[in-house]
C-alpha cells in the first residue's frame, strides 16, 4: 500500500468520508512540509495526528471564532466530548488559544452569549 492510501485508509477509519479524506491527504502533500509545524498540533492522544493535520489545512490555520492568524493553537471540539460530542472531523476546529480556554466544554451557543 502506497503512503497516500494508508494516510486515507487511517482517516476513513478515524470516520472520515472517503472523498473527504482523499482531498485532505492531496491538500496535505501539497502543501509541503509547512503544514507540519509542531507547535500548530495539539497532544490529545484521542484524535489521530493525520486528522489533526487535516483540520489545521481544511481551516487554514486560522480561529474559527475570532480570526486569530498568529497561534498558538488547538483543535476545538464544537460540541464538547463532556456534552455527547464526537471526534468526528465535522465537529472539530481550530481554535486559538484564548478561545478554547475560554469557551471551554460549553457548547458553542452558551459560550457566545
């Protein structure tokens, strides 16, 4: 097996789409080295690093609730895992760091109240 199809073989088993997952890993090889910036990923064990790599590429490296292009940042769950939320790439963004603090685990709603 090729690495391109063992990277979309690990995001479709992560419950990514098939289609999904085939243009994150191409979006991913083309951008080169860059997207791998260490300090752009977070450590959480439970979501698997060729995932993350794909939010951070699919959101551009931006927070998805205040803009913020510097970092440093983290994967958000929308809807926190502590309320029933998933690790399905759908419910996750980036989030700088100040915003995922803050909103901690209420869902999206509540936290911009």
């Amino acid at each position: 097996m090729s690495e391109i199809a063992g990277l979309v073989r690990q995001l479709i088993d992560a419950g990514t789409p098939p289609d999904v997952a085939a243009i994150v890993v191409a979006e991913a090889f083309a951008a080169g080295a860059a997207y791998r910036r260490p300090e752009m990923r977070a450590k959480r064990k439970s979501i698997p690093e060729i995932v993350r790599d794909g939010i951070y590429i699919r959101d551009g490296f931006v927070c998805a609730y205040c803009g913020n292009c510097d970092g440093p940042f983290h994967i958000d769950h929308i809807h926190p895992v502590a309320k029933g939320g998933t690790n399905d790439p759908k419910n996750l963004t980036i989030a700088c760091v100040h915003c995922n603090i803050s909103k901690g685990a209420k869902p999206l709603h509540e936290w911009k109240q």
